[in-house]
C-alpha cells in the first residue's frame, strides 16, 4: 500500500513537472495509474475560459514589434534597493529608488513600472511614492504601477522614483494541475524573490511602454537591462540560512550583503537553511549548484553539466557575459530561468539515476541555455516566445550531441518525438489553446525547424549563422525580424518550405 501510495504520489508529482513554466518537461507516466484529478493536467483551457487579449486593465500595450531592436534604448535604468527582511515573519520592508533617463524623443507622461507581486492579495503594499522628492499618488493596477508625473519627461531628462513598500511572501501553494507553478513566496524549505520589485518595462521606439498581460502559461515580462545596488539584511533567521543570489555579493557580513550588478535583465535572490552547495569556477565564472540534503550527486551532475554547457555555448554563440550562475534546486515543479540564475525543479533531483539520460541533464543545460537565449539576447517572451524556447530546446540537443553523443538520438524520440508535435512556432502565448499546444509549437516544433534550417544550410553557415545572429542581439531585445534578417545575410536561400511549414 504504501509502495502504491509512493508511486502515485511520484507519478502525480513527476507528470506535471513544468506543464506551464520554462522547462516543459512532460515525464511520461501512464495516465491509467493517476487519479482522476490528473486529467486536470491535460490542456482544459479553453477559449471560452481564457481572457480576451485586450483587457481594460491592461495599460498602453503595444504589438509592435521590430520597435524593440536596440535595447539600448532601455539602459538608462538604475535601481537601488534597500531591503529589510524577517525571516520569521516571511516578510520585507523595501526601500527602492530608480533613476530613469528617457533617451527617445517621445516625451513621458507617465512612468510605468510591471509589478508581479499585485497579482496575489496582501502581498505588496505600497506606502510612499516620491517623483524627484515630491510626494505623488500612484495608481495600482492587477499587475502594474503606473505614476503619473507633473509635467512631461522630455528626452535626455533624468527622473528619480523613490518607493517604499512592504511585501508579505505568499506561502507557495501545492502543485495543482490546473495551475501555473507559483515561483515568487516561500515552502518549509525555501523562500524565492523573483520579480519581486517593481520593474521598469522598456519602451519601443513609438515611446509606447511595453507591458503585456499575464498569461496561463508561458512568460509575459519583457526585461529592459539594468544596473543594480541592492543591500540585503535578514533578520529572525537560523544562523545556518544560506542566501543563493543571481549575483555574488561585493560584501558580506552575518546575514547582511551587498550586490552591485550592471546591465542585467533581473535580480533574482532565494534563501533555505537547508542548501548545500557545490561551486566551481570555469573561465572567470562562479558557477554555484546550491541542491536539498539527500541530492549532492543530483548537484553535482547539474554544475558539471552546468559547466559543460557554458563552455560549449560560449564556443558555439558568444562569450558569457557574467561573472556568476548560481543554480538553485525547486521545492516547485518547475524549472525558471533569471539572468544569473535558474531554478531547476527537485522533481528532476528525484528522477536522478547517475547517468546524463535524463531530464536533470537536459532541463539543466536548457536552463543554461537560457543564459544566452533569454539574458544576453532577450526578446519579446509573450509576443515571441519561440525565439528563446526554440533556441534552448535546439542548445539541449547541441549539448548531447557534443558532450553525449551517443545519447543523441535518445534526445530526438524522448524529448521531442514521443510527443508527435504539431503547430506553427511563431505565435504569441496568447494564441495557443493550452499549455501542450503551446509547448509542442514553440519548444519541441522549433527544435526541429531549427535542425532543418541547420540541413539545408549545412553546418559550417548554421553555426556561422548563430553566431552572428548572437553577437549582433547581444545586450539587445532580439526579433523574429532580426532572425530573418541576419540569416539573409547568411545565404541566399528564401526558405520557402520552412517557413511555411513552420510559420504562419
Ligand atoms: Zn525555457
């Protein structure tokens, strides 16, 4: 009984491994074991249940896409956040100011900011708003801030926003079907700040701010570059917490540290008294595999792994950027890529069987992946989400076929075709009817787009190709436009049957 009682409770926790996050993940369990509540897992969104894509509480989105080509255009943002936290009390009292130059010639209104932890009640409260040192009203949204300024923000004009606010973590809730896997909040074992500021969005050139909705699965968050200060003190905490951050802290004391970080899409920070972890170092880069007792061997497959991955990438795409990748095992079912930072799900540290055969390995280095696909050349995650999800799925099969060779074919049948895709990769996440559509589509179909393109080019121009098309989006928000357009520059094939049997 209790061998069954296990069973199930692996199976239930192992199927939904990443249904709606980043990773994807589908472990094929045999659905006739699960209890009935598994066929929740299966893709019930339906159009009737989905919202309509344009919703009033949606501020100035945009569509236009191509706007977002130079990022650069979106680097005058500085942050500096002073951040109080009660570990006991799982909460935070934050102080946050941000500098904002606008560098377009369309004058600013008001200023947009996406703020992910409104979502949930009683998590986020603001409780002062200053706009270059004068007290202002802010208007809250579902998901967002918006502040209206006095008078128009004209370009080369410099604003500083000064926000206090407390945040009370939301307890992570169990793994449920139907649910997108919650990141942001605390378990018994680990407490996770992800998007957990408000974040300037970008603008496109129109001067538009670029903020989409939430969706059921998927990302919606487009990240501008930032530079970051953030100072950290912890207290109520177990001497033995340990802080895993998205960046290495230029200082340390007790349970108070100090971040410094430029040009990065996000700062992401977790805490457990109970991590252990494996570091090593690989060409200038702290690469930190922080793991739950019991899963040493898992975490140290996934740092070499880790490793692996950033060497064979940075030959094959471009230089890593940072100086750190600190990797942080899930008490959720999923795995979430951050600029310097992943989690990866502790249902794959469970799965483990000693060997790289397995989804530990290969939602590792698609995390990894992530790093170039995602931080240095990001893109539109809800309107494009293909660009990065195809481009790490395809890495994942790059780095079997150069690490695990024999284990390339593998890869083909139990990560792509066992599930028989079908769908156009191109559409935004609104567009798809589910999670598994989404999924097939973007991730496993652009997979094989990709390895198409790389037969009809050849190889020689494919990963000439990649590199290109990686060097000139890099610290850029890339689009299919640019794609298309570097590979042109790469061949003088149209790819007409690729394109229509892929895209719409
Ligand atoms: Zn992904």
């Amino acid at each position: 009984m209790l061998i069954l009682k296990l069973f199930r409770f692996l199976a239930n926790t192992f199927l939904i491994i990443c249904l709606f996050g980043c990773t994807t993940s589908n472990i094929s369990v045999n659905e006739t074991d699960l209890p009935k509540t598994q066929n929740m897992l299966q893709p019930t969104i339906t159009a009737s249940v989905l919202p309509t894509a344009t919703s009033t509480n949606q501020p100035t989105p945009t569509n236009e896409l191509g706007l977002l080509q130079n990022d650069n255009l979106n680097s005058f943002i500085s942050y500096q956040i002073r951040i109080n936290y009660d570990y006991s009390k799982q909460s935070a009292s934050v102080s946050q100011s941000i500098k904002y130059k606008n560098i377009l010639e369309n004058p600013i209104l008001e200023v947009l900011l996406a703020c992910d932890p409104l979502r949930i009640d009683n998590v986020f409260r603001i409780t002062s708003t200053l706009v270059n040192g004068i007290s202002k009203e802010v208007e809250i949204g579902e998901y967002w801030l918006k502040i209206p300024l006095e008078s128009p923000l004209e370009k080369d004009q410099e604003i500083t926003i000064e926000l206090d606010y407390e945040l009370l973590l939301p307890q992570i809730p169990a793994p449920a079907g139907d649910q997108k896997p919650v990141i942001f909040g605390y378990t018994t074992l680990q407490s996770n700040f992800v998007d957990w500021y408000p974040m300037i969005v970008p603008r496109g050139e129109d001067g538009q701010w670029i903020l989409h909705k939430p969706w059921f699965y998927g990302e919606y968050l487009v990240y501008p570059l930032a530079n970051y200060e953030i100072d950290l003190t912890i207290s109520n905490a177990p001497v033995n917490l340990i802080v895993a951050a998205s960046d290495l802290p230029i200082e340390s004391t007790n349970l108070s540290f100090v971040f410094n970080t430029s040009q990065t899409r996000n700062f992401v920070w977790s805490v457990s008294p109970s991590y252990q972890f494996s570091q090593a170092e690989v060409e200038g880069i702290t690469v930190t595999s922080y793991y739950f007792p019991f899963h040493k061997n898992a975490g140290e497959q996934v740092l070499t792994d880790t490793i692996n991955a950033i060497k064979l990438y940075s030959d094959l795409f471009t230089n890593y950027r940072g100086k750190n990748l600190t990797v942080v095992e899930a008490d959720f079912l999923d795995g979430m890529e951050f600029d310097g930072f992943y989690f990866l799900s502790k249902g794959f540290y469970n799965l483990f069987d000693g060997t790289p055969k397995g989804y530990l390995t290969t939602i590792a280095v698609h995390e990894t992946a992530h790093q170039w696909w995602y931080s240095q050349i990001a893109n539109d995650q809800a309107l494009e989400p293909w660009l990065d999800e195809a481009l790490c799925t395809y890495s994942e099969y790059l780095y079997y076929e150069f690490t695990y060779p024999e284990l390339k074919d593998w890869w083909w049948s139990y990560r792509v075709d066992f599930y028989k895709p079908e769908g156009k990769i191109n559409a935004s996440i609104y567009d798809y009817r589910g999670f598994l559509p989404y999924r097939d589509a973007t991730y496993l179909r652009g997979a094989k787009f990709l390895q198409q393109l790389r037969d009809q080019m050849g190889d020689e121009k494919f990963f000439s190709f990649l590199k290109s098309y990686s060097q000139i989006n890099q610290n850029k928000i890339s689009t299919s436009k640019s794609f298309w357009d570097v590979l042109s520059k790469s061949t003088n094939d149209p790819f007409t049957d690729l394109k229509s049997e892929y895209f719409n």
